[in-house]
C-alpha cells in the first residue's frame, strides 16, 4: 500500500545545506533532502560514508552539524538501533515503557508488544529473549510513543537470514498501521528494495542516487522485475560484476 498523496505534499524532514565534519573530514558535505510525511524511505552507503551521522542529525542526537543552518524534523521521533539497547535489570514491558507517563500507558505497552507478536512476555527479563524477540520489543518501545518520524540504524543486521525476514514483515506490517515516515539505514541492497519505496545512495558526504521503486507490496527477494533497481543501486554504490 502506498502513502496516501495527501500525506506526500508535506515533507516530514527538510535538511537544506547539512554539512558534518570530524577531524577536519567533512562526512556530509552540503546535504539538501525531503522526506515526505509517511513515506518510508531506505539510505544506503558504504561503510563509512555518513548514513549513522545523518540519521544522529535527523534524531537531534548530533549538534555539531552546520552549513546552510536548515534541519526541521517532527516532534515525536523514535529510534530503533541494530542493538535493541533494552535494559538488562527492567522486565520488557517496563522497558517498553520506558519514560513513558500516563494513567494508560500499561495497556499502551502491552498492545504495543501484542502487535509485535510478544503478547505474554510483558514480565520476561531481556536476557530471556531472542534476537529476534529483543528487536520486536525494541519496535514495541518505540511505536508505544506514536512517532511521527521512525529511524532505523540496520535495526536487523545482527539478525539470522530467517529472523530477518521475519522482521521485514513485521516491520512493513506496522508501516502499513501506523503510517509514521520511516529512514531505514542499512548496507543490505535487497532490504532495502524490498522494504523501502524510496531508496537513497549516500556517496562522499552527498546523495548521489534518489530512486523511487515503484512496484507493489508485498514484495519478494526472488521477484525479476526489482532486478533493475538492484543493477542500478549496485552500480551506484560501484559495485559492478567483477566485485560480485
């Protein structure tokens, strides 16, 4: 399903001129982007290359950002990282509810965690987990506090192949209700085609490739017709047949 146009015309995220040096290295070089209201969008890049940074930026975690001076983002921001960063000594639920105040807030914890498929683990400790069961939880936390904005720094990139899918389901099955603007960074070409309707390539600290996929949900790894979007996005990363 589509983000609905009326939702499209507003951008959720506006970044006109974001520039981010270390060490005297400019990482993001003179960045200017739109994210669209409930569009979800996926970032690639090279290790190294300033994705991580430009979602810090995005969240509001990084201010030594400069340049052109423009970064607008929504209000309600959540984060989802590859670790679930979950809280080893708080049962699930309470980390699911973490810093999170209102008389109803325990049922909005718990349905939270239903929809992530972790109806009945509200009292398990984290280390009773899964990978993948830490990483639900970890979206639980962070869809309790209806966001507008989700960022996704490679949230399944410790994950088995089969977990991983798993969660790509999940994920797009979420998206879907809540209809919240979604960056999701990873190094995974195929997650991103398969996620993402827009895909972004970060390359020496600027967008160097902005690609709209335009082909229906659901969508599978094995589908011939994402085989174009795959040769470009490699090509724009310079991988070639010979890197294969």
């Amino acid at each position: 399903m589509a983000p609905h146009t009326e939702q499209l015309t507003r951008p959720a995220v506006r970044l006109r001129g974001l520039t981010r040096s270390f060490a005297g290295r400019t990482v993001l070089e003179g960045i200017d982007l739109d994210l669209p209201a409930g569009q979800f969008t996926a970032l690639l890049g090279h290790s190294g290359s300033g994705k991580s940074t430009l979602l810090r930026a995005i969240a509001g975690l990084d201010h030594g950002v400069a340049g052109g001076g423009q970064l607008t983002a929504p209000e309600r921001v959540s984060v989802v990282f590859q670790d679930s960063r979950l809280l080893p000594w708080r049962r699930v639920l309470d980390n699911v509810l973490l810093g999170l105040d209102g008389k109803d807030s325990g049922e909005r914890g718990r349905a939270a965690l239903a929809e992530v498929g972790l109806a009945g683990r509200e009292r398990a400790w984290p280390g009773e987990l899964s990978g993948g069961e830490a990483q639900r939880a970890a979206l639980a936390r962070s869809l309790v506090r209806e966001p507008e904005l989700l960022l996704a720094d490679e949230p399944f990139g410790a994950l088995d192949a089969l977990t991983r899918i798993r969660m790509h389901h999940l994920l797009r099955e979420l998206w879907t209700r809540h209809r919240p603007s979604v960056l999701l960074v990873t190094h995974d070409v195929d997650e991103a085609i398969v996620l993402a309707d827009r895909v972004l390539v970060l390359d020496r600290g600027r967008i160097g490739l902005d690609l709209t996929i335009d082909r229906p949900h659901p969508r599978s790894y094995r589908e011939p017709l994402l085989g174009e979007y795959r040769e470009r996005l490699l090509a724009a990363l310079g991988v070639t047949e010979d890197h294969r």
